[in-house]
C-alpha cells in the first residue's frame, strides 16, 4: 500500500514553495521562500520515482539517502525522514537553504531527465528539518561515555562544526577556536540572511556548545595563541579556516573610493543586522542606500551582494560577469530572483579600469577621489579553455563606461598564507596556497593535524565543507581508537 503513495510524478506537477511578493521581500532580509504544508510536503515527496540507481544521492557530496526520507515523508513519518536525513547530513536545514540544488541533486533527478520535473529535494529537507526542531525532535548531543582525548579546530565554518559534531557524539572533548566573535563562519557573517537566516545557524551553535563543545571565539591564531601551543594541548587538530582573502582587481583606477570587496560588504550588512555597531555602514562606505551600485562578478557572492544592495536601498543594481548567462557559475535560481527583485544583468562585460570624480589629493591621479564609474569592456565567445569553457574575448572598439557610485568587486576567495602566518613551514601547500591533505582521510603533512573544507578545496560549497568536516573526524576517531587500544595491549 505504501508503494502506491510513490511514483506520483506522471499526475503531479512539480511545485515550489511559494516565495514572498517581491516588493514585500525586497523591504527586509527575511527569506523570501515560505514553508510547504505537510499535505504539499507529502505530495512533492510522493513524486519520486524510487528509482534502483537514484542519481541524486549518486550527485549529493554527501550521498544523502535522499529517496528515503523521501518515501518516508510521502507516507507522513516525519520524525523517522528527520533521523534518516541526520545520518549522513550534520546540518540538513542549512543544505536544504542554500545548497545549489540545481546543479546538485535536483539537477540529477531521473525524472526531471524524463522530462517531468525534477523533485523538490531541496524544499522537502528544509521542511522535515524545519518541523523536526518545532517537534523537538532535535536533541543535544549525549555522548554514551566521555573519552579524555581531545581534538582543536581551528575555525566555526560548516567544515570544523560538523567535525565537532561528529566527535562529540562520540565523547571526545572538542574546542572550537575561531577568530570571529560569533560562530558558523561565513553561514553567519558571508550569507544575506534572505538565503539563511541567523537563528539557523545560531541554534545549531547552541547545540553544539549545549552538547559540551568548548568555543574560544574572538581568538586568532598566531596571535592570541600559537598554532604550536594548540598541537601541545589537543591529540588532533582540525584546520577549518576557510578563504577570506578576496581576489584583487586592478587597472586604471582601482585605487578609487568607493571600490569595496564583496566580504566586507556582506559581513557589515549581516553585523548591521544583529545590532553591531558598524562604522563602515553609518558612514555609508559599505552601505548601498541611494546609490548606483556595479557588482563585479557571477558567483553565488555576486548574487549576495546585488540582493543585498536591492534590500539597502539602492538606486539601482547591475551585475557585470564576463561571459553570458549560460555559463556563469553561480546558480541560475539564485539569479531569476535577482532579476524578479530589479538587478539587472550586463552579459559578457568585463572591466577594464575604474573612473573617478578626482575629488581628492590622492596621488597618482588615477587614484584620486571617488568612483563615479565602471570602463567596460564588451566580449564575447571564443573557443574552450583548458577546462572545457568557452573563453571569452575582448570586442576591440567596444568599450563604454558603466555609471556607478559603488562597485563590489565579488571576484572569489583565495587562501591566506597560513604556514607563514602561523609560524609553520612544515604544513605544506598546493601551488594555489591551499592546504595539501590526504584526499581521503584528510591529514596534513603534520602528524595528527587535518584539514578541511575552503582551505583545502578552494572556494566551494558549504555541502562539501561538511562531508570534508565529518570524514577528517571519522579519520581521528579511527587514528584514537587504535592508539587507544595499543595502549591498553601493552599494559
């Protein structure tokens, strides 16, 4: 009887959470999707095809057992659907958000490949999530026994919290160290919270530290304490730093004010948000209010920056990306709600140099005073890459200036120099100044020392951070659990 509940895709669309009116959500940073009723949540599930190779969780980078809970939510089991997606996911409400469903799971569903629509994964994983703490089916973590080995992560991001968790739950006693005065990393400070809002994240924190994980935050390494004295006192140590150092743009006038990068912007909207005193905000250095704001960009971040300058009040929005909309890496939702919100999209552009009101004393000229608009360059499509993408080339003649009074330069993220900063000439790095870990257990050139996530992968997603967080800590419990039993074997 259970069977015939499923395979509902033939006679039932494909159908999205509603989201808020767009003059509604362009007034706040509320998210913009509203909640499926159980009874849609159900239907949406049923329309999975329970297919014997399920793509989806094939395409999941943590091979989530998406068509279970799946089944599970058809048939109303909401609690055992929560259990089953907790299994393999640390934090399924914060993926079901703003996983890039699209490329992802959703983009792999055989029925979508059918030509039917693919299933709303994503929206139903939010939902039993969701439903799953309103429940209180969400518990803190209660290790069977305590263990005295000890375990630092250096970082709060989505990859050092779910290698806490994972070791937690299995009694080891845990710190987190971040340099940030609030933990979840860029979940908390990089994100807008129309995509994830804050008390998502800060429950999850409160879980965690609920659970007895220790968290030393507005603690930076190298220089509140050494990398050194953090080996000395913990048998392992996740590095779980992330990349924060913004790609640089140059050219004629890059120097101007008014020129920001896409952290500093997001991170003072988001402190804004929670009542910090914001400085670079109230001044309007890194506020959008009234003005003519070019982002540079087409990334998920430059999608953060132009919805986030739509809700700050800006007079207008444009995006510039270099090659078209086709094959721009950021998510094509995530776009189509730009553009529902007013931000408008200048395909195949590409700046070329900054020009600038010359209010000031600055040298060299070309330096001086305020922004006032962005020199583009026209391009279009030549042939592949090495990586197999069409490169794009410069129209000669074609420049034109875009008008601006402030440009985010939303360009990616690249790793800080961290053998150098922490003192530590022996953790080796890639060519890229990423951090080189064994792809599958994660461990360093340093015994005992793992890493994970961004600063290892580069840029990434947040759903690979996690799958990285909870093998590196599978690897330290196995690492522990055999010296453990070496010890016992030689008393």
């Amino acid at each position: 009887m259970a069977r015939n509940r499923m395979l509902q895709f033939v006679d039932v669309a494909r159908a999205t959470p509603p989201k808020r009116a767009v003059d509604e959500r362009r007034e706040d940073f509320g998210e913009i999707y509203r909640e499926f009723a159980a009874e849609k949540a159900a239907e949406q599930s049923a329309r999975c095809s329970q297919c014997g190779v399920p793509y989806c969780q094939t395409h999941c980078p943590l091979h989530n057992n998406i068509p279970d809970w799946l089944r599970l939510t058809a048939e109303g089991r909401l609690q055992e659907a929560y259990e089953v997606s907790q299994l393999t996911n640390t934090f399924p409400e914060i993926c079901g958000r703003i996983c890039p469903q699209d490329r992802l799971c959703e983009g792999n569903c055989v029925i979508e490949q059918s030509g039917h629509g693919t299933v709303t994964i994503g929206a139903v994983e939010k939902y039993i999530t969701d439903t799953a703490w309103e429940e209180g089916w969400v518990k803190p973590i209660s290790p069977h026994e305590e263990r005295t080995e000890s375990i630092g992560i250096i970082g709060s991001g989505p990859g050092g919290l779910a290698a806490a968790d994972v070791l937690r739950r299995q009694g080891f006693q845990v710190t987190i160290y971040d340099r940030y005065d609030r933990a979840g990393g860029l979940m908390m400070y990089g994100i807008p919270g129309f995509k994830l809002e804050k008390d998502i994240v800060a429950r999850r924190n409160d879980q965690l530290a609920e659970g007895g994980v220790t968290f030393r935050l507005n603690c930076n390494i190298g220089e509140d304490i050494s990398f050194a004295d953090i080996r000395a006192v913990h048998d392992a140590v996740v590095i779980a730093t992330g990349v924060y150092k913004s790609r640089e743009l140059g050219g004629p006038g890059a120097g101007l004010d008014g020129i920001v990068r896409a952290i500093d912007f997001l991170t003072a909207s988001n402190r804004k948000s929670f009542g910090d005193a914001v400085p670079e905000f109230d001044s309007g250095e890194l506020n959008a209010e009234g003005k003519r704001v070019v982002v540079i960009g087409g990334g998920d971040t430059a999608m953060d920056c132009v919805r986030t300058s739509v809700r700050q009040g800006a007079k207008s929005v444009k995006c510039l990306y270099r090659r078209d909309r086709a094959n721009m890496p950021g998510s094509q939702r995530e776009v189509e709600n730009a553009e529902e919100e007013g931000v408008e999209f200048v395909w195949l552009s590409a700046p070329k140099g900054f020009v600038g009101d010359l209010a000031t004393t600055k040298t060299p000229p070309e330096q001086a005073g305020h922004v006032s608009g962005v020199r583009v360059a026209k391009m279009r499509l030549g042939p592949p890459d090495a990586t197999g993408r069409q490169s794009p080339e410069e129209i000669e003649g074609a420049d034109y200036t875009e008008e601006a009074d402030l440009v985010i330069k939303a360009l990616g993220f690249e790793p800080e120099p961290l053998p150098k900063l922490w003192g530590e000439p022996e953790l080796e790095v890639t060519r890229w100044g990423t951090i080189k870990a064994d792809f599958t257990t994660k461990e360093t050139a340093l015994p005992g020392v793992y890493a994970v996530g961004d600063i290892v992968r580069g840029a990434s997603l947040v759903v690979w951070a996690i799958r990285d967080g909870r093998e590196a800590a599978d690897s330290i419990i196995a690492d522990l659990n055999a010296k453990a039993a070496a010890r016992v074997a030689a008393e």
